[in-house]
C-alpha cells in the first residue's frame, strides 16, 4: 500500500471513529444521558484530532516536498469524511443543547 493510501485510510478510519461518535452523543442526549453525550463528544474530539493531524501532515509533506500534488479519489473520499465529521459535531452539540432545553421545559410542566 502506498503511503498517501495509508494516510487516506488513517484519515478516513479516525473521522469516521469521531462522527459515530456525534451520532452515538445524540442517541444519548434524546434519552436524556447529557453526561453519556458529552463523553461521546469527548471521545468523538479525540479521534477527529488524530484523522485532522494525518490530513495536516499530508499537506505539510505536499508544501515541503511536494509530495502528494496529484489528487486521488481515495484523497478526496477522506477529506470528504473529515468536513462531514466535523459537521456532524456541529450538529450534535445543537441536537444536545436542544434535548437539554425541551427537558428542562418539560420538568416545568410537571
């Protein structure tokens, strides 16, 4: 396996490690496991940031050898996983604070 494929593969396993972890995270908040979710967030944080610093050192070795200029699909597919994990992020903490609100407002219904 080339290197480029590995890293692409090492980007592509550790974002989508992250977003089923934002997944999971709102799965837990819509069951009320706010401490659940933000575990889930924590976990997912963790793994974005390895799958984020593979795609960073792939674009420093291009800026200083350049390396990697030609641009693959399998490239593109990671990159294309690591925006929609990121995404997702974003996404599930809204969803969290939003299950946070309807709880809160549903106890003082009781």
């Amino acid at each position: 396996m080339k290197e480029l494929e590995l890293i692409a593969f090492n980007i592509i396993s550790s974002v989508g490690t992250a977003r089923s972890c934002y997944i999971e995270a709102i799965q837990s908040a819509k069951t009320g496991n706010y401490e659940q979710a933000e575990k889930l967030i924590t976990e997912g944080d963790e793994s974005f940031a390895l799958g984020h610093e593979a795609h960073a050192g792939l674009l420093t070795k291009e800026a200083n050898e350049g390396e990697g200029s030609s641009v693959s699909l399998l490239i593109l597919h990671a990159e294309d996983q690591l925006m929609s994990a990121e995404a997702f992020k974003i996404i599930a903490q809204e969803f969290i604070d939003t299950h946070k609100r309807i709880d809160t407002l549903e106890a003082k219904l009781k």
